[in-house]
C-alpha cells in the first residue's frame, strides 16, 4: 500500500476521531419532542439577566419578585425566606467573616403521597443571585429559568407521589448564605430528601452531571433511566471531590442529604463577568439544562420510597462514562476493580509474551523509557515558556482564556507533529541538527518569556547530547513498549486508589492491548489494507474517551497549567502510536514538521496577539472612592497604560498608593486621581447601648446605610479585645488571633493609627443585603478599651465624569470595578458608666 495515501488516510481519520470526541463536549440540539417552552426559559433568562443583580442590590430585589410572581401565577404555595446567615469559612481562621441578610424563595408543589414511603421532598435548586462584575445568565439564571419552566409544566400535569421544592437560593456568590440559611434554619428542610442542583461556570458547552453524593449507585441507575441526552463521568466526580470548589449541594451534602449536581462549564472567559449574558448563553446548553430538570424532576418525584442515606451508602458508587453522547455505561465498583486487574493480568501476558519472542527487549525497553521521558520534558518545556510569556505580557492569560477551547487544539496540533517527528526520527536514527533545533527553539522561547534561559541552557547541556545518543544506538529505543509500560503502571496506580475513576485508563489500555495481540495475527502482518483498518480501530477507544477529558481538563483549569495537559496529551498520542506511524512514514515525517509549523504559526498569530474585541473584553478596573474622614474623592485603577483610555483619564501623572488605604485586606498598588467630592450618604454605625455586665463592656450597636450599599465590609480593630459577637441574635465566631486578644490582659500601649494597621490587626466582616432598615450588632468586649473601626461600603455604580468604556473593555472581575466605595474610620471610646 502506497505510504503516502496511508499517511493521509491515517491522517484523515484521526481528524475524524478527533471531532467526534470534541462534539462530546458539545450540548446536543435541543430536543424536539420535549414539554419544555424553549422560548419562556429564554425569556426568562432574559429578564434576570437583564443587568447584574448582585445580593442585596435594587436588581436583584427585583429579579426576586419575578421569580415569586412566577411561581405564584402556577398556583404553586410560594414564600420568601428571610433570615441572617453568618459564615466563617472553616478552613481559612484569616479570612473574614461573611453576614447575609437572605431572601430565599421557596416553592411547593403538593405530592399525593401518604407518607408511606413517600413522604420526602424532591429538592430542585439554583441560585438567583450574580456577581457585582456580570449578568449571571449562565450563572446562574439559566438554572433558575431551567426549574421555572419545570415548575410550569409540572403544575400543569398529573400530581407527583413526591412533593417537589423548587429552590431558589440568595447569596451562593458570596458564600453559598442561602444554601445554608434553608437547610440549617428553614423547618421545610427536615424533609429533603434529594436534591437536584443545577449550575453553570460559562457559557456554552455540554451540561454534564458532574458531582453525586456518596453511595451514588440507585442514584446512578435512576439518573440513566430518566435523563434525556446524558453526558456524565465518574472522573470528573473523583476529581470534583478532591478539589476546594463549592456549590449550594455543597451545604446539602454536608447535612446527609444525598443528590446529583449538573452544569456546563465551557466558555470560562464569560464566567463571573459582562460576558455571561442572555446574549451570549448557548440556546442549546440551556436547553439541555432545562430538560435535565424536567426529566429528573418528574422521574424522581414519582418514584416510591427512596433508600435512605445509609441505605445508598452501603450500596457504594458506581463507575460511569459516556462513549458517545447520551449513552451512558456504569457498572459497580467491584465490577470496575475485577475488570482493571483482568486488564492488567492481560497485560502482563502479552508483555512477557514478547520477551519471549524477542519482541521487546529489556535494554530497548529502558531505553525507551528515557526517550519518553526526553519527549515528556521537551513538550512540557515548551508549553511552560509558552504559558510563561502569556503570564509576563499583560493581560496575555486572560487573553488566552477568552480564546476558549482553541488554544488546546493549536497546541495539540503541535504536540502532535512533536510525537510523530520524535517517533520517526528515533525509528530511523536522529540526526544531529534533529536534537539541536527543538532544544534551541526552547531555549529561544524561554528568553522570550522573559527568564533567565537556565531550563533552555540545561536542555541544552542534557537533553540534546541524550536525544543525540538515542538517535545513535544501534537497538532503537521501544517508545510505544515504554509507553505501554507507562499507561500499564497508571492503570494499576488509579485502580487501586480510586477504582471509580480507572475507566480512563482501563479500557483505552485493553484496546490497545487488543490490537497487540491481534497483530500476531497472518492477517494483520502483511502491513497491508487491514493492518491500517486495525491501527484505526485501536485508536477509537483511547481517542473517543480521553480527548474530551483533555479539553474539559483544561477548560476547567483556565489555562492555568496548558504544560501539565500536553504532557498527558503525549501519552494519549503515543498509546495510538501505529496509527501516527502510518503519518509520519512518508518523506521523513513531513506531515509531522506541517503539524509542528503550522501550530507554531497559529500560535504566533492567533495566541500571542494581545488583540481584545467586544465579544472578548479585556477587564479592567475603575472605581470611585470617598474618604470620609478627609471629605476627598479620587478615580482609582491599577490598569492604566499609556495611551489606553483610562490612561488617558487618569492624566500624566497620576497619584500612587496601596489599596490598603481603603482596605486593609487589599495590598495592591494603584493610581489615584483626586476629583469633586459628590453628594453621598455614609453608612452609619450609632450606639443603641453601652453598658458594663458583670465586669464586661457589652455595647449595642445600629448599622445602616443610607444609600443602601450593595455589602458593607466592617474591620473592628484586633486591639479591642472582643470576647463575643452577635449580628441579629446570631452568634458570630471569633477568629483564632480575636480569641487570643480577648484572652489577653488589657494592652496598655497606645492605638495604633487606624492606616497604618495591616489586614491581620482587623477583624474583617463582610455584610451582604443589609435591609434599608438596618440590623443590630452587639459586643462585649474589655470596659476601657477604645473600639477602632473602619467602615468600606461599595455601592455599584459611579459618580457621573467616569469615561464611557471602549468596546473591547469590561469591568473586571472579582473587584470594585464601576463602584463607588465609601470609607471611614470610627472609634468609640472605652469609658462606660455601671
């Protein structure tokens, strides 16, 4: 057979395979054969995400009584819970404690249950809340409107066995408060049984089940049996578990409450800002969303007597993936651990076969082994003095992160043509300029970035004299045996330590491991038609299962380790290494070295162009501020450059401070610009009672805003000894260094000034949906020591004289962009009468 038109073929079906696995990620169109108004969850969407509506904002309150009149048209028993909610995170004694005032609505739809055995509640929830820096359409808008619709089509139809809540929480943004306020304080939550969550982190992209409760198996069995186009993976829940992020079934969980979270999470650069619009959210995905809703909500809620947390428990999880979308396989876990040792044993037999047969030798082998770990470092190199420049050029990360997906597949067309060069010119014997050029273009790459050039300078001392003498050994070394070898150690590693995420490995090795076999065959050694059909074959499994892993992994990471995935990347290339051998036979690779410049090339022009436009916004950061204790106002940003806009709205030379002038906690340096003070209202902090129990200094304080700020960050000063709090009858806990002043004797030394304290000379309180009519706060503290405070409230919204925005700008995000922030020092004395 002609080795050019098998390169090509080859060459053709791995595109192939490649798009079929990234249409995995992919939200399928929306179904037509759904009860679902398409239409009515858009417009729903529409209408909460018509501006940002963070908690506690006028937006919100609004977005508020759309859902409740909503939910009150169906006939649905409708009530708004409103409550404190005080959190402290358990694992960060610095950080600061978060107050909300929560509203959360709360909707029933009546079940015909007689308590025998149906007597729990279906719990559908998502959140109605945004950030400050974005709309929130996909998050999470496109879950409210997703369980609205739900809602409507099951009010319309036969009663559920199950009563069914439809929970829409306040404040998951700033803590998940509303999650906590309904399932530690709200009586209805006693009854929940199984939550449904569902979420989004972007804008567009498969919505995946990615996260269950423990002993997941009925829930599993259930899932597949009731949900329509289903795209779900035990890996991701393995992983999910072991990583710090948080949902609202994040507090669900933690009270024994078993349940199965969904969400997409492509278009990262949309997340948590002005992108996350109606606009911009994928109709499909959204689609996708809303039928998961429905048809969990109604299969749940139908279904007899669910098994109790200790019943799902004893069951175990399950390992689940798709192949293909909407096709799900699961089996135990004892299914999963028998099915990865028979793999391993079978292994095993085919490696010690080819010992036997002289196949494979243990000096080819090793030599292997260092010509993997040589391609693993030179790819891994690369990317890491890539990824190294985007993070010393401004704005050059978040640039990549607008990009999406596409960054991965300009880079895995180079990690391609670098497997396929490397494997051919080992095969064939490396010259001499072969281990020079990649070295240096490292070595270039890395002076590029910015840095010292030691990683290109060590390569260049280690790794091309080691590629040179691998290109120069007369047993070429067995890259595919090593690699095989290497895939056979991850398989029984994964296995034996998390059996549920093993698929991953298990059932690419065995196809490979398969077509090993088969190769011993008559029909498949004369390197002929069927040869080529085998090598295609072989590379299905590893190729459909794992590049949506690869692409969601770095997704997921938001460019934050693109080196890390490549270097995976090699080892899923190589474990299809006949196939890339049929594409790199003809001319001496040249396939290889067009895959390698033309990645280089889009790397070149589309990765490294720092270029913005409107529907990929560069963030950046303005606000307005007021100190109220020197009756000032001043524009602040850290981004101005030269001949930008803001630029040239902060003027030549602007003013630098630290944040920390406003903000203890904020150790960043930024430009000022001083400007009319405008009119405004200062939060107020007025002392209802002051008085002295049983030796104690108990005062009782009134906070209000005025304006009616969006949060209002208290700092009470570490001096003052306080040895209780109380925000509306609810305790709040002493951080570690808090508790140790209030242990210790009364400080004689004088008070620090209130702008020369660090973060950690503060109490930090961050209050969230302060009512219009305020809320109590009561302390005890030592009787004569002065209470220092510093109060910063941030409203959204700026004076008038900020510049409009260019289109290619937003706000950025998690910071005070197009706010105006209110500060001030107030210190009460300590003199108190019995």
């Amino acid at each position: 057979m002609n080795h050019w038109l098998r390169a090509l073929g080859s060459f053709a079906f791995l595109l192939f395979v490649l798009m079929l696995a990234y249409q995995q990620t992919q939200a399928p169109a929306a179904r037509t054969d759904s009860d679902l108004d398409y239409a009515a969850i858009t417009s729903h969407v529409a209408t909460i995400a018509a501006r940002p509506h963070p908690m506690g904002s006028v937006a919100q309150r609004e977005v508020r009584d759309y859902i409740v009149q909503h939910f009150e048209g169906l006939g649905l028993q409708t009530e708004v819970q409103k409550t404190t909610v005080v959190y402290r995170h358990p694992f960060n004694d610095s950080g600061p404690t978060i107050i909300g005032n929560v509203e959360n609505i709360i909707a029933r739809l009546p079940g015909t249950g007689t308590g025998n055995g149906d007597a729990l509640d279906l719990v559908l929830m998502a959140h109605y809340d945004s950030r400050a820096d974005g709309p929130g359409a996909g998050d999470d808008a496109s879950g409210a409107a997703a369980i609205m619709e739900t809602a409507r089509v099951m009010a319309a139809g036969t009663a559920p066995r199950h009563d069914v809540v439809f929970l829409i929480t306040d404040g998951e943004e700033m803590g998940l408060l509303g999650a906590q306020g309904f399932f530690r304080q709200h009586p209805a939550a006693a009854k929940a049984g199984l939550i449904l969550d569902f979420e989004a982190r972007g804008s567009y992209g498969v919505s995946s089940m990615f996260e269950t409760s423990e002993g997941n198996s009925w829930l599993i069995d259930n899932l597949i049996a009731s949900a329509p186009n289903l795209n779900a993976g035990s890996l991701t829940y393995e992983v999910y578990k072991r990583m710090p992020n948080d949902t609202d079934m994040s507090i669900s969980r933690g009270e024994g409450i078993p349940g199965l979270n969904f969400a997409f999470i492509s278009g990262l650069h949309d997340y948590h800002s002005m992108g996350d619009s109606a606009t911009n959210l994928n109709p499909d995905s959204l689609a996708q969303q809303a039928n998961y809703a429905l048809a969990t909500a109604r299969h749940f809620a139908n279904l007899g007597r669910w098994p109790d947390p200790a019943e799902m428990q004893a069951a175990g999880n399950k390992t689940y993936f798709n192949l293909r979308n909407g096709q799900l396989v699961s089996y135990s876990e004892r299914v999963a651990v028998a099915t990865g040792v028979v793999v391993l044993v079978f292994g095993l037999w085919i490696f010690v076969g080819a010992l036997r047969s002289q196949q494979v030798s243990w000096r080819g082998l090793g030599q292997g082994v260092l010509a993997l770990m040589a391609l693993l470092v030179l790819v891994g190199s690369l990317f890491a003095s890539l990824i190294e420049h985007q993070q010393g050029v401004e704005a050059g990360v978040a640039h990549l992160v607008a990009l999406g997906e596409w960054p991965f597949f300009i880079y895995l067309t180079v990690t391609l043509g670098m497997v396929i060069w490397f494997g051919s010119a080992l095969k064939r014997g490396m010259k001499t300029a072969e281990a020079v050029v990649p070295v240096l273009l490292i070595l270039s790459l890395s002076l590029l970035s910015g840095g010292s050039g030691l990683v290109g300078v060590l390569l260049l001392l280690v790794m091309m004299p080691l590629l040179w003498w691998l290109g120069k050994r007369p047993t070429r070394p067995a890259l595919w045996s090593a690699t095989l070898l290497i895939w056979w150690l991850l398989t029984a590693r994964v296995l034996f330590s998390v059996p549920n995420a093993a698929y991953v490995f298990v059932w690419p090795l065995f196809a490979v491991l398969l077509a090993v076999m088969l190769q011993r065959k008559p029909v498949f050694t004369s390197g002929g038609i069927s040869t080529v059909l085998l090598n295609m074959l072989a590379a299905v499994v590893p190729l459909m299962l794992l590049v949506p892993v690869l692409v969601l992994v770095y997704l997921a990471l938001g460019t934050a380790l693109p080196q890390g995935v490549m270097v995976f990347s090699v080892l899923v290339l190589l474990l299809v290494w006949p196939l890339l051998r049929d594409i790199g036979r003809p001319a001496k690779g040249v396939l290889a070295l067009i895959c390698i410049g033309a990645g280089l090339t889009l790397i070149a022009v589309v990765i490294l162009d720092q270029g913005f436009d409107t529907r990929h916004q560069r963030g950046e950061e303005l606000f307005f501020a007021i100190d109220v204790d020197r009756q000032k106002g001043f524009w602040v940003t850290p981004d101005a450059r030269p001949g930008s806009w803001l630029g040239k709205f902060m003027g030549e030379n602007p003013e630098q401070v630290n944040l920390n002038w406003i903000l203890p906690a904020y150790d960043q340096s930024v430009d000022v610009r001083e400007a009319a003070l405008p009119d405004f209202q200062a939060a107020t902090l007025s002392v209802v009672d002051d008085q002295l129990i049983d030796g104690s200094r108990e005062i009782r304080l009134h906070l209000q805003s005025p304006a009616g700020a969006e949060y209002i960050n208290l700092l009470f000063s570490m001096d003052a000894g306080i040895s209780a709090a109380t925000v509306n009858g609810f305790d709040v806990e002493l951080p570690g260094v808090q508790r140790q002043a209030a242990a210790a004797v009364e400080k004689t030394d004088a008070m620090k000034e209130a702008d020369n304290k660090s973060s950690s000379d503060w109490w930090r309180w961050r209050w969230y949906g302060l009512p219009a009519s305020g809320a109590e706060v009561v302390l005890a503290l030592q009787p004569a020591t002065p209470l220092s405070l510093r109060i910063v409230e941030v409203d959204w919204g700026t004076p008038e004289g900020m510049p409009q925005r260019p289109g290619n700008s937003m706000p950025k995000s998690y910071r005070w962009s197009d706010s105006t922030v209110i500060f001030q020092t107030v210190i009460l004395d300590g003199q108190t009468e019995q």
